[in-house]
C-alpha cells in the first residue's frame, strides 16, 4: 500500500474512532394502495396517476399530475371509505338533484377524464381537473 493511500485510510480510521455514531430512527406505518390509475387527468398529453390508498389518518385519494419537472401532488379527497376509484371519459358531468351535492343540477365541462369514487349500488362522486386543482361533483345518490 502506498504512503498517500495508507495515510487516508488511517485518517478515516481515527476519524471513526472520535466521532460518535449517529442515526435516526421512526417507527414508519405501511401504506396499503386500494386502487390506482394512470391516466391523462388534464388533457395534456402526458401521463398522470391516482391512487386511492388507506394511510393511518383513512382513505385518501392522491393524484400525481405530471409536469415536466416531475410530478405535483394534489389530496383531493378523505373520509370516503367503501368507495372504489375508477376513471371515465365524458365532456360534462350533471351534479345529481338529491343529496349530497352543493349545486343540483349544475353541468360542468370535464377536460375530457375524470375520477369517480362509487359505492355499489350507492353514491358516487366525481372528481376532475379545472387547470388549478380538482372539482368534486355528486353524480348519484
């Protein structure tokens, strides 16, 4: 071993003998992914996903909407548990006229994809893109 190399070593050595040691740990909960999608939400040709998914806080449904330095993250929904995800394509959604919904009735212009969040046989939600981040419409009850 050469002098210069020799030297090098010995100095982490000793350096590894001073110093103390350190880390840090968590105690990390799992992620369980209940249903994802890879789909173009914003009608701009690139690829973006969702993914509905039971954290510890409950079910959340988090979409990736690509960029071209990435991805950017958006939760658009919580608490709707029994639910599945789905997407569909349609230029227009009608929020439904009883229940839950806020404007009964109002048509909203869709990008061209949308999210659905349904339970069988019971209510479903939509969920699209309006070029800022995702509007919610109840379409049945």
């Amino acid at each position: 071993m050469n002098k210069k190399l020799f030297c090098i070593v010995s100095f982490i050595f000793i350096l590894n003998l001073i110093l103390p040691a350190s880390s840090m740990s968590q105690s990390g909960k799992p992620l369980k992914i209940i249903s994802s999608w890879e789909v173009d939400l914003n009608n701009d040709s690139k690829t973006d996903i969702a993914q509905l998914v039971e954290t510890s806080r409950d079910i959340e449904l988090i979409v990736l909407i690509k960029t071209s330095k990435g991805y950017n993250s958006y939760l658009v929904s919580t608490g709707k548990r029994g639910m599945n995800l789905s997407y569909h394509y349609g230029n227009s959604l009608t929020e439904t006229n009883a229940g839950k919904g806020k404007n009964h009735g109002k048509v909203y212009k869709t990008p061209g994809v949308y999210l659905e969040l349904s339970q069988p046989e019971g209510a479903s939600v939509a969920y699209f893109w309006n070029g800022k981040g995702f509007t919610e419409v109840w379409i049945s009850d």
